[in-house]
C-alpha cells in the first residue's frame, strides 16, 4: 500500500507502529511523513445497516480503538485536519478540520463510518489525517485559527 500523502511504502500497523494483519490502519514509513489513514475496509466492520449512533456500531468501534492502540482521548481536547479529495472542477485541495475529546484517529474513524459527520464532507471524501494536535486547553479556538491557516492554501470546510 502507497501512502495517500507523499506516496512511499505504508504499513497496515496499530497506533504505534507495530505491523499488523488487519488491512485497515496505515501509517506511511517514511520518516518524515508518518501519515496515518483508515483503509475504507473497516466499513466491512460495522453493521451499516444499523444506525452510526447504535449501541452495535459503537461497540464495534469501540473494539477497533483497544486492537489499533489508539488512545482513549486527547485530553484535554484536540483539533485534526482530514485531507479530502479533490471534487470535480476543484482547483484547490481540500480538508476538514474539527475538534474533539477523542483522539483525532478515533474521530476520524468515525467521521467516514458516519458518526456524528455534519454535512458528510470526511465520510465521503476523507483521505487521510492530514495533521493533528492534542492536550489544547481551548480547542474550540485552536480548530478556527487552524482554519484561518490553511485557507490560502486549501478549500477549508468544518473549522467552525
């Protein structure tokens, strides 16, 4: 598998790291990137039949975050920018950016199961966690200065 960023070798791994069989969570192995995405493959693990929001579907989740290593939360707060693909007749790239208590890997899982994903612009066009931050006291302030940032060189969506 390429990496969706810089295009070297990335490996199917948990949160640290460590390779694993399960074809769903890559971390490209580049030093300098380390980019980490969710293969659409761990859809196959949901029951999308079901509502996002059922007991069923966060379980599942919740199973998937303790086998990936992903940490519990990013306490206080964290803020994550998704990249997402291009739309037709697009001339920018461009991204999602939100704030959580989860972890931004954990949030972007849920963002293309479709959990709590506002207008759906990371469920259909997520590609990979372009950059995140954790343990930020507010924010709420630090995900509308992070748009601000990336506007000149993105199409921002989300950054509320």
């Amino acid at each position: 598998m390429k990496c969706r960023h810089c295009r070297a070798k990335a490996i199917s791994c948990n949160f640290y790291g460590n390779e694993m069989k399960q074809p769903y969570l890559y971390q490209c192995t580049k030093s300098d990137c380390g980019t980490f995405f969710w293969h659409r493959n761990v859809l196959k693990e949901f029951d999308l039949k079901e509502d996002p929001k059922s007991y069923k579907n966060k379980k599942i989740e919740e199973s998937l975050i303790k086998k990936f290593k992903i940490p519990k939360s990013s306490y206080p707060r964290g803020a994550y920018v998704i990249k997402l693909s291009r739309k037709p007749g697009e001339i920018k790239d461009s991204v999602y950016i939100g704030e959580t208590g989860h972890h931004p890997l954990r949030r972007y899982l849920q963002h293309i199961r479709g959990y709590l994903s506002g207008k759906g612009h990371a469920k259909k066009r997520a590609k990979y966690l372009l950059s995140y931050e954790t343990k930020i006291k507010d924010s709420k302030l630090r995900e509308r200065e992070l748009g601000k940032e990336l506007k000149e060189k993105y199409i921002v969506t989300g950054a509320h």
